[in-house]
C-alpha cells in the first residue's frame, strides 16, 4: 500500500452508492450494482488530490452501528479503532429519513463526519427538496450534494473532508439528547466509565451498555464487571418506565430525532402517477407474470450465448485456418495444434461466452434486477433451508463462482453461508456454460445443453435440501431493502466487465496457451498416455470416456473453460465427433460440471470456511460427479 | 341456542371459508356432523345475530363480529394446546380435543394469566400463529412486568401486516420474535406508530412487500406475521 496523508472512510446505508463514489474517486474497479450487500470487505484505493495522496476506504453499507450482522461489526470497529481522519456519510436522498437514523449514531461515535447526500436527481424527480444549507447547520458538520453516478459533487466532498481536517478549531457537532430518564442514566455511567481506560467515546460507550450491545458488555466486563452490573441495573429501570427494551427505546428516540430534523430540511410533493419503476415492479413482482419474465429473461441469456458463442467460435476457426501452413513435424505440431489454436480457442471462449455474460450480468445487476429475483425466489428458497437474499449471490455464481463465494456473506447465520456456499460452488458458471454449450449444445444439440442444466439445478435443490435436513438449525428469514429499478449505465456495465474481465485474459489466456502447448507436448512425447493410463479405471471403465480426457480434468482444475480448448488441442481439430461420441461429451460435460470447484472457487472457499470444510466440499464434490457421471453413461447407453 | 355452539359454527366457517369468505352449508354440515337442514336454520339465526351474512344456496361469510370471536377462540384455543403440552405433558395428538372443549368456558382473566405464565408464546404445538390479544400495551413485557388487571381495552385487535390487502395502511403496534430480528427491524424504521403500507405479497406464503418511511423492504413471511398493525382510520 501506498503511503497516505490522509484517510477517508466511506460509510452509509447499504445501496446509497458508497462505492459508486469510490470507484469515481480512485478509479478503481470496486464491484458495484444495484444490490444491497455487494459489498462485503472493506475495499481501499488511492486518490492524489492537489498532490496528497489520500487513502479511500469503501465500507460494507449497514443501517445500523448494532452487531446484528458481519458488517456490522466490521464498520463499526474500523470506524471506532481504525481512527480515519475523515468519515463520510453517504446518504440517499429519497431516504433521508432512515438514512440521519444512521448518521445520529455516527455523530455519536464523535468522529470528523461528512455528510454527502447524494441520488439528488432521483430524490428532485421525486418531489423531495432539502435545503442542505440549514441541515449543515443543525448538525454542524459539512453537507455536499452529489449525483455519483454523473460524478457531479464527488470531488467537493474530498474539499470538505480536508477542510474539516485542517480546521484548527473544531466545531462541536450537535448530538440529539434523549428524554431526561435516559440522559440521567447516561450521565450515572459516564461518570463510572470514566474511571476506566476506553478504546470507543465515552457517552457512546455508556449509550450501548444501556442498550446492552453484547460486544461492548463483553469489552467492559473484563475491566469492571461492576459496571455492567450497574448498566443492567439501569437499564431495566428505563425498560420499567417505557414497558419496553430499552434498545428499543433508544432507537424510536434516534427515529423520532431523525424525523424532527427531516421535516425541518425537507418538502415533499407526492408525484401523482406511479413512476416507470414501480409499474414495471408491478409485472416484475407479480405473483405469475414475475416468474414468467424470469424464466424468459434466463433463457433467453443462455439462448444468446449459445447462438453468439458458437458462431464466433466458428468465425475465428476459420480466420485462423487460412494461415495454417499445413507442414507436418514436431516443432510445427507443439507451436500449431498447440499455441495457435491454443490460442484462438480461448479467444473464441473469451470473447464468444465470457465476455458477453459479464456484460449481461451487469446490467441485470445495475438495473436492480437481482433483489427482485430474491423476492420472487424467497419461498422456494426455504426447502433449501435459505432465504431470498441467497440468490443474489447465486446468481452472481452464474457468472463466476469466486465472488459468489464472498457474497455469501451477506446471509446473516453460519449455517445459511455454508449452504449458499456449497450449492454457489455447484451453479454452472460461465466457465462450465463455455463446456456445456460450445461442446454438448455444439456437437449433441442444444436439447441436451438444456437438459444438463435442468439436471445441474435439480442436483442443487437435491443437495440443498439434503444440507437444510442434516445441518442442524433453521435459516432466519428474508429482511431486506428494496432498491428501486435504474436505467443501468453503459460505462458502469462496460467497466464492471472489463474489472471480471481482465483477470481472464491476463492469467486464463496465457495458461490455457501454455497448458496446450504442454498437452500437445506430452502427446507426442507420450507422457500423456501415461498419465491418462494411470487415470483410466475411472475414466475409461467406470465413466467410459477415452483415455486422453484424464489429463483435461486434471488441467479442468485450473479452469474449467481450459478443458474444452485442450479437448479440442487434444483432437487436433474442432471437429470433436471425431475424438468422442455423443453420450462421451455428455458424460465429459457432467463431470466437468460437478466434479470440482477451480482453484481459484477452492481458494475462495479456504478463505469463507477454512482448510477443513472447503477440502471437505472439494472431495465431496468429486465424489459425486464420479458417481453421477458413472451412472448417467450407463443409464444412456442403451439410448444414445 | 348455547354459546359453545355458535362458537362452534363460528370457528367451522372460518377454517373452510375460501378466498371469497364463503363457507358452503353442505361443507359446515359436513364438519360438525349436523344435518344440512338443522345447519340452515342456525345460520339463518346467526344471521339475524349479525354474526355471518348468509345466503341460501351461496353459504355464509363471517362478518366483522363474528370474525373478532373466532379470533379470541383461537387465541384461547392454541393457548390452551400451548399449556396443555407444556405445563401438563399431555401428547401433542391429545391436546386439540382436549383444547376444542376447554376453549368454550375460559374467560378473559384465565387466558391473559395463561398467556402470562406460559410466557408469552407466539405459536400452538402445531406451528399456527398465536393472535395477539387486544389489551393495549407497547410490548408484551409490560403486560409480563405490571400486575394491574384493568388496562384498557384496545378498540381494535391488531391484526398481522400480512393481512392486509396490497395498498391498504396501517400503523405498527408491536413486534414479537427474537431480540435480533426486532433490533433489525427497529433498524429500518419498524418502530411501533410508524406508518406502514403493504405494497404486495409472494404467492405461496411467500414474503411480502412493505413501504415504511419511504423505503420498501421485503419481509419472509415467517417475520413478517409476527408484525402486528392497526388499521388506520375506520
């Protein structure tokens, strides 16, 4: 990491555009979309502004600085031990509401605060008029309006961050002050907090003691158990006045607060028709026409692909082929059959399959498609022991299996990550839909494509019930904001490809080119029937494919995309009926599809779960795969 | 006509009644074991009671009247299962016989001190959703921490948001289940008096829709049933 002057740390509600104004600032490819929970580690970046280097922090979006998620907990101890100079609150402006209910409790965490309210466009659509001149007053700290997506206003928040730095004397910001009852108690433990050294802000610390916040209890306990003592103690006596908890009470007081300062800084006109949003939620949402849409918009994905991959396979074969100087000989066959088509085979999976699906996923993901997805999906969820919120990241896995995997995080047990995760590492990504199609929806007919995804989603929903059964313990259910639709910005889709894009291009190509090489290689060195003679009791008896296709899941492991290319490097030509029958891709393809995460997923799953449960998942998977792979072949036989 | 009675036909239409609100006399016939002819004649009379609108040939429909006593019976009902199994030991297939009977005679004092000392439970041994009485209080902790038997009496009973119809408004009461899920709806805006609205619901006891505070959230629907809500301006 680069040395900085500065830090600034972006917090906020999720979905109000916190990393929007990251990736604007340090021109970084931070992974954004119209989904509540996409960002699940804090992500850092550089901006040089007026020659300070300025170290940018993009938390995790919570509503709250309570421990009730991951995130949660994440946030607020960056925010209270990782002493940013500068926090900035990122706040929805067609929220404004549920979104000071946060920046209360961040004025209570007593740190350099910078309000940027942004979305100011959409709230103006709305009918929504604040006056930020007279919220900057009552709250004393600085306010900037912006509209990140448009980059208007990003840069003047930095200005006001560096400003309130610089400033020699500091202003005192206002904080809300509770009924008297609560105050009082507050006080009572201030005054015996004050005897002991802190790591968080006294009133704050005494404010989440009353609210019995189990991470703070846990914190003081050690130093003077006599002090939680006296904050139960007090903490009953306020639940005794208001019949309720007493972090309840705290919170609708923050609320009423929240709403005292809107109705001082904002106008609201209701707009009289509903918005194109909400009359598309309504088809969308609806209880048979939103499936009927999902199951289009689906299909029609992965007609798109099949059509579009297959033909520029075919286009740049071709391309190719008229260069072949058709002379026979070792070095000639190793630099050919090896590198060349090495080469244009992975060029065709790249820019025929891959590319084409990130930019899909893409806009589904900017236009606010994907919650909608968790909404209509919830109830079928449940018999997988998830909830909604665990499409999300499924169908990220769609496109790649590795940030599924840390999209799982989002669910708020260990129990609905583990399963979300497991059943993540088993959804055809676009890895597998480049086998799937360019090798059974190619050379068997697309019939068969089709029918091994159906297989793929019922072997999930097989093993997430499975899972939901044995696990012990019940998911929580579904809570979670609703982001309205947006236009979804072609830079932002074209950007946010390119960012999934790159590290294909940079570390797949140029292993797939070497990886044939290799092959073509030991193929006419004869090392690779040793290895293939080594792997042919599974592969050749058991599942009943040829003997070179042990080697291609050994390389699979890498990428998954890489077997197909050395599938076809391995044949010396892309027609692949000559090298395998039918019912032999099919099998290939299921296996392929099952039998293990890819590096980079089992990486992934390391870093989620551990060394155990994600070795664990790896041999389970093969297993598997072997077994379904065996018994499919033998199923099919008589047929194919 | 003997009020266990009535209770009975009550309950028998609201458990067959269909979307439309409409139980068929053959149906209600058929599940207490009565004559059809002997079922018509009590209807008629419950008619006249206010307590269902009938219609020959069409069935009955509960109205507002009867709809609250079924709900106060299945309050008691399931509380009863609820004690049945859990203070007596009772086998969980016994206590809804038992229950049935017991239902008829308890009074109010009896079932609030029953919820009480059962601490408040939210589901009968069965999984059915408990209905909240309609003593006003913020939250069940008041009525567990203070003795005073006379608080008032709530004009409405609250009803789960999940009940609503899509558009329809209302404001929050209270909220039952674990302090996490509460904290976290606390968290988006559910305080009890806010304002709510149901925008829509998933088919199949899917979630559901709601818009508080110009936000929409989507709630499971497990959660969503233990949100309670009045029904503004009737």
């Amino acid at each position: 990491m680069q040395k900085s002057d500065f830090t600034i740390a972006l917090a906020g509600n999720a979905n109000v555009g916190k990393s929007v104004i990251f990736n604007q600032l340090t021109g970084l490819g931070q992974i954004i979309g119209n989904w509540p929970g996409k960002t699940v580690e804090r992500a850092e970046g550089i901006l040089v502004h007026h020659g300070k280097n300025i170290r940018i922090i993009d938390l995790p979006g919570i509503y709250s600085l309570s421990t009730y998620s991951q995130e949660e907990l994440v946030t607020r101890e960056y925010i209270a031990l990782g002493h940013p100079d500068v926090v900035v609150n990122v706040v929805d402006a067609t929220a404004l509401e549920r979104n000071l209910f946060f920046t209360l409790q961040l004025i209570e965490m007593q740190v350099p605060l910078v309000l940027a309210i942004n979305l100011v466009d959409i709230a103006k659509k709305k009918g929504i008029n604040i006056n930020y001149t007279r919220l900057s007053k009552i709250f004393k700290i600085p306010v900037a309006e912006t509209v990140a997506t448009k980059g208007i206003g990003v840069h003047e928040i930095v200005d006001d961050a560096i400003e309130l730095k610089l400033k020699k004397t500091k202003e005192i910001q206002s904080k809300i002050r509770y009924s008297s009852e609560i105050e009082k108690r507050i006080e009572l433990l201030e005054f015996e907090l004050k005897q002991i050294t802190l790591e968080h802000p006294l009133r704050w610390t005494a404010i989440k003691l009353l609210e019995e916040d189990l991470e703070i209890i846990n914190l003081i306990k050690k130093k003077a158990p006599h002090i939680i003592e006296k904050a139960q103690k007090l903490s009953k006596e306020i639940e005794q006045v208001h019949k309720e908890p007493c972090a309840t009470v705290i919170a609708a007081e923050r609320y009423a607060s929240a709403a005292r300062i809107v109705s001082k800084v904002q106008t609201h006109e209701q707009p009289q028709k509903p918005s194109w949003g909400e009359r598309l939620d309504d088809l969308t949402m609806h209880s048979i026409w939103g499936y009927i849409v999902l199951f289009a918009v689906m299909l029609s994905i992965l007609g798109f692909i099949t059509f579009f991959g297959g033909w520029l396979t075919e286009f740049l074969q071709n391309l190719f082929e008229q260069f072949n100087p058709n002379i026979s000989g070792f070095l000639h066959e190793v630099a050919w059959n090896g590198a060349v088509v090495g080469f244009y085979a992975s060029l065709a999976v790249a820019l025929g399959f891959i590319l084409p699906f990130y930019l899909i996923l893409g806009v589904l993901e900017d236009s606010g498609y994907l919650p909608k997805v968790a909404y209509l999906m919830d109830r079928p969820c449940h018999s997988m022991g998830l909830h909604g919120k665990a499409c999300m990241p499924l169908l990220v896995a769609f496109g790649c299996n590795v940030p599924a995997c840390a999209g799982c995080r989002i669910l708020e047990t260990n129990r609905d990550r583990l399963i979300a995760l497991i059943l993540s590492t088993l959804i055809p990504c676009s890895a597998r839909t480049v086998v799937i199609l360019g090798l059974v929806g190619a050379y068997v007919g697309i019939q068969w494509a089709l029918a091994l995804y159906i297989f793929d989603f019922l072997l999930i929903f097989l093993i997430g019930r499975l899972l939901n059964k044995t696990l012990p313990g019940t998911s929580v259910g579904i809570i979670m904001e609703m982001p309205p639709y947006r236009i979804p910005s072609i830079n932002v889709v074209i950007k946010q490809a390119w960012v999934r894009f790159k590290p294909f291009l940079l570390t797949a190509i140029p292993l797939i080119i070497i990886g044939s090489v290799l092959v073509e290689a030991m193929r006419l060195t004869n090392v690779l029937s040793i290895i293939s003679d080594v792997l042919s009791p599974i592969t050749v008896t058991w599942l009943g494919l040829p003997a070179f296709t042990g080697f291609l899941f050994i390389f699979g492991v890498l990428r998954k995309e890489a077997a197909l290319v050395l599938l076809i490097t391995v044949a010396g030509t892309t027609d692949i009926l000559l090298v395998m029958s039918p019912l032999q891709m099919i099998v290939f393809t299921l296996v392929i599809m099952i039998y293990i995460p890819c590096v980079a997923t089992i990486a992934a799953m390391i870093r989620e779960t551990g060394w155990k449960r994600a070795f664990e998942i790896t041999i389970f998977e093969i297993v598997l795969a072997i077994v379904i792979g065996g018994l499919v072949f033998r199923l099919l036989d008589p047929f194919l | 006509m003997a009020r266990e009675q009535i209770e009975e036909y009550l309950e028998a239409i609201y458990d067959i009644a269909g979307k439309d609100g409409k139980a068929k006399t053959t149906e209600i016939a058929e599940k207490l074991k009565n004559a059809p002819a002997s079922v018509t004649e009590v209807l008629q009379r419950m008619n006249r009671d206010g307590l269902v609108i009938y219609e020959p040939y069409q069935g009955a429909a509960l109205t507002k009247k009867g709809e609250n006593i079924v709900i106060r019976i299945k309050r008691k009902h399931r509380l009863l299962e609820v004690f049945l199994e859990k203070i007596l030991h009772l086998p969980q297939e016994h206590v809804h016989d038992q229950a049935c009977k017991m239902e008829h005679v308890i009074n109010d004092e009896t079932e609030q001190a029953l919820c009480k000392k059962l601490g408040v439970p939210t589901e009968c041994p069965h999984g059915s959703p408990i209905p909240p009485c309609n003593i006003d209080v913020n939250s069940c902790n008041e009525c567990l921490q203070t003795d005073d038997s006379k608080r008032k009496k709530r004009k409405q009973r609250p009803i789960s948001i999940t009940t609503l119809k899509p558009g329809q408004k209302g404001k929050v009461v209270f909220i039952r289940g674990g302090r996490n899920v509460v904290q976290r709806l606390c968290d988006l805006g559910l305080i009890s008096g806010t304002p709510v609205s149901l925008i829509r619901g998933a088919p199949l006891k899917g979630p559901v829709e709601i818009c508080v505070k110009g936000c929409k959230i989507v709630i499971g629907r497990g959660i969503a049933e233990k949100i309670f809500i009045q029904i503004e301006d009737l």
